[in-house]
C-alpha cells in the first residue's frame, strides 16, 4: 500500500484485488486506507460479493451483514462512513473530514466531480480512463464547461494524458486549445517542450512570437538540465542500477522491472 498500517484483523486467505491501482488488499485496515484515500475510484457497485467475502474472511463478519442488509437501501456514502467506523483504523476528526467530502461529492455538479475524477484518474497513471472523461465534458454542453477557465484546465488534463501516452500530435492540439482559452505562458511552454521531445510534431511559430526574447533559450536549457536528471530517477535509475550486478541477478532484476511496467501500462489502460 505505500504506508505501514498496524492491522488488528486477521490476514484474508484470498486477497482483495483493486484493479484501478494494481494492488492487493489483505486486512480490514488497508480496506480502510484504500476506502479513505481513494473516494474517487468508488461507486456503488463497489460493495457487491466480492467485497463481503473479503471483509467476512477479515474476520469482520458482523460489518458484513450490515452491509447486506442496509446496501440496497442505505446511502452508499454512509455504508462507506459505516466500514470506515467499523474497522476503527481512523479517528472521529478524520472521519468528519471524510464524511464532509463524500457530502460535497453528493451535492457537487455531475460535471465538476467528473472533472475531479478524471484528474484524480490522470494522477494515479489511468490515462485513457481520464481521456474519456476529460473529451466526455469537452463534448457536452453546460454551465460548467462554458467557463473558459473550466475549458483551459480541461485541455490541459487532456493534454498531459496524451503526452504521458508518447501521443504527442494529440498532447499538442490540447495544449493550443488550452491556450486559445487562457493565454496561459504555461501552455506555450508544454508546446515548446513537446516540440523538443518530438521534433516531428508541428511547431507553432506563429504562438512563440508572442513571447519575450529569451523564453524559449531558458526552457530549452530546462529541458536539458530534466533530460540529464532523468537517469537517476524511475525506471531509468532502477534499469541502471541492475548494470552492476552479476548476470544471473541482472537477468532476474529486468525480469522484474518487465513485470512491474506491464503491470502499470495494464493499469493505465483503464
């Protein structure tokens, strides 16, 4: 899970598998931590069979039943306040807390959660779910896409999707269309940079005119100063570190390298 949690329950013989991250859950307290911190991901359908089986082989079987009784009637923000407060891995502010932002998530607009849901979609690498959802509010038409600050921001999540996916022709018409909404500098740097990473995409000469002399020179010298860090971040550090090992280890460390980035590239494809 990313984070230590003491547990209480007992480890279930068959893990939960939560496809959106690629993970397995294994106790009622990272049930808990994935339910708290993962709001976004979650809809009704979330408490089905599969769930109750889990929790009852956590040893919670009482939570269980609750659940089965109240689960085609009750609120299903509460029935997630009611598993949060049933596991007691959080304190009543912290469940406070929760309570208030499944509230507002309850009376928000439709189209400003799935806004907030794509974005939480491009931030955990679910790339093209958040595309589909970013072009599904770009295609409709309502109050809340008529802002154009709304419709910047929208190009842009639009845009980051499709250069995290190396679809740079796709990453650059969402970046001009965000900046034909907000003429944002940030958006004429993204083009910029897309055009340095790819030098086969167009390159809007006609937009860099509007900037001052020597903008362009300091994000260039950015892009190289970030393409010479990169090897000693992510994957390129973790390949690079597997050159000193011996060739038995070296072969299992890729191996295992393979494996984690399918898993994410499977992960991203929603």
């Amino acid at each position: 899970m990313g984070n230590l949690i003491l547990t209480r329950s007992p480890r279930a013989a068959h893990p939960y598998y939560v496809p959106e991250l690629g993970i397995h859950l294994y106790t009622a307290e990272e049930l808990s931590y994935y339910i708290y911190n993962n709001v976004m991901l979650l809809n009704r359908g979330f408490i089905d069979e599969r769930l109750m089986t889990f929790i009852r082989e956590c040893g919670a079987g009482e939570l269980a039943a609750k659940l089965d009784r109240w689960k085609d009637e009750a609120d299903f923000w509460e029935l997630l306040l009611v598993i949060l407060q049933d596991i007691h891995l959080y304190t009543g502010p912290e469940l406070e807390k929760f309570r208030s932002e499944t509230a507002r998530i309850a009376t928000e607009g439709h189209e400003k959660i799935m806004h907030e849901k794509a974005s939480y979609m491009l931030s955990i690498g679910r790339y093209y779910d958040a595309i589909r959802m970013y072009e599904k509010l770009l295609n409709s038409r309502s109050d809340y896409t008529s802002s154009k600050k709304v419709l910047a921001g929208l190009y842009e999540g639009l845009g980051v999707a499709h250069a995290r996916l190396f679809v740079y022709d796709e990453a650059l018409a969402a970046y001009k269309a965000a900046y034909a909404q907000s003429r944002n500098e940030k958006y004429l740097r993204s083009i910029y940079m897309i055009h340095l990473i790819s030098p086969e995409t167009e390159y809007p000469a006609e937009l860099f005119a509007e900037l001052e002399p020597g903008r362009l020179p300091a994000w260039a010298a950015e892009y190289e100063a970030a393409k010479e860090q990169a090897v000693l971040y992510g994957k390129a550090r973790a390949a690079a570190e597997l050159t000193d090992r011996d060739e038995r280890r070296r072969r299992a460390g890729y191996l295992d390298l393979i494996s984690e980035w399918k898993t994410e590239y499977r992960r991203c494809m929603g």
